[in-house]
C-alpha cells in the first residue's frame, strides 16, 4: 500500500509546479498589449503634447499683438489729432505774423515818403509808430551808412527783423511734421501686430488640425509647421515696440 502512495505523491508535486495552461497562455497577450499602449505614447503623444503647448502659447500671443495693435491704433489716431490742431495754430500764427510785416512796411514806405520830403516832424512821428520788433532792424539797417544817408535794401532782410507769430508758426508747423510722423509709425507698427495676429491663427490652424491625422508623417509635418510659423511671430513680436499702456 506504501508502494502505491508514493508515485501519486509524486506525480501530485509534479503537477503542483507547472502553470496551468490558461495563465501561460494570457501572459504573451497582457505584454503585447502593454507594448502597443508603450509604442503609442512614443509615437503620438509628444505631438500631442507639443500641440497643446503650442495652441496655449499661440493663443496668448495672439491676444498680446491684438492689444498691442489697438494701442497702436489710439497712437496714431491721438498724434493725428494733435498734428491737426499744431497745423491750424501755425496758419493762426501765420496770418498774424502776415498782418504784422503789412503793418511794418505800410510804416516804412510812409516813412521814406517822409524823409524824401524832408519833413522831419512826420518822419519822427512815423519813427514813434514803429513796432518794437521792427526797430531793431530798422536801426541796424540804417546804422550801416553815415548819418543822413539811406542804406540801400529794406530792414525787412536783416537778421534783426524777427516776428514772434513767425517763429511761433514755423514750430507749431515742425511740431505737426514730427506727430505726423508719430502717427504713420505707429499705424505701420500696428499694421505689423495685425500680421502677428494672422500668424498666430495659422499657428492654431496647423497645431489644432495636425492632431487629427492619422498619419504620423503628415502630425509631424503640420506640427514642425506650427513650431517655424510661432517662432516666427515671435520674432516679429521681440522687434516691435511694445505699448504696454500703465
């Protein structure tokens, strides 16, 4: 009876060692599954990832050269505004230095009629008359000949005749050239953020539509495409003045 017991014992541990069948059988298929899901992170989900970042980062960009262009826009319509007001306050100015020189040589050709005539009361009572921003000139142009004597020319072409309402014309003029020229900047600045604006979409274009293909190519086609068209505006964004507002 001890003889039979001891091959069944055996045969009992021998069976006891082995797996069964079924576990041996799912453990190729649990780690050909875990491989595929591996691969499949590997291939897709740095595009994936790099979409995400991109759609963000072009996002918040895009809204940055928005504001920045309608900054740009108040820039050029302000600089406009005031170039027109330096503009009508230089032909203000202009006219009154205009009257101002009529005046001035009405005075002086009444003053030589008097002196041709020799009548010495009218010529001092013209000379009462003159303006205080001709009598310098009138006297450095009559002090370049001898007493009695008429210089030729006019004082009007001394350095001396200086019209306050002329100078205040021409920089009140120079004034609107240069906001004039504020303003054309600013529009082409704007102009510029606008163009960053349409880069910044395409960017999301590629980066939101490269993610539904199937074919890794073509992912990574439309994502290197989203990464050179961001650096790009990027780039356009770095040199451009920046009109932050506060």
């Amino acid at each position: 009876m001890s003889t039979e017991e001891g091959p069944l014992t055996s045969s009992q541990d021998a069976g006891s060692t082995n797996p069964p069948a079924d576990d041996a059988a799912s453990s190729p298929t649990l780690s050909s599954r875990a491989d595929s899901v591996a691969e499949r992170f590997g291939k897709s989900d740095w595009i994936e990832l790099a979409a995400a970042i991109l759609l963000a980062a072009a996002t918040i960009a895009s809204a940055w050269s928005a504001y920045q262009a309608t900054r740009w826009g108040g820039v050029q319509s302000n600089s406009f505004s005031a170039a027109s007001a330096s503009r009508t306050e230089s032909v203000r100015s202009s006219n009154l230095a205009t009257a101002q020189r009529q005046v001035d040589v009405a005075v002086f050709v009444a003053w030589l009629q008097a002196y041709a005539a020799d009548e010495t009361t009218l010529r001092d009572f013209y000379e009462q008359r003159f303006r205080e921003e001709f009598k310098p000139a009138f006297d450095a142009w009559l002090g370049t000949v001898p007493a009695g004597s008429i210089p030729d020319g006019t004082p009007f072409v001394r350095p001396e005749y200086v019209l306050a309402a002329q100078t205040q014309a021409d920089d009140e003029l120079a004034r609107a050239e240069e906001l004039s020229a504020v303003a054309r900047s600013a529009n082409q600045t704007g102009d510029n953020f606008v163009i960053v604006v349409v880069i910044m979409a395409s960017v999301l274009f590629f980066a939101g539509v490269g993610t539904k293909f199937k074919h890794q190519n073509t992912r990574r086609l439309m994502i290197t495409m989203a990464v050179l068209l961001f650096a790009g505006g990027i780039v356009v964004i770095a040199s451009l003045p920046q009109n932050v507002g506060f």
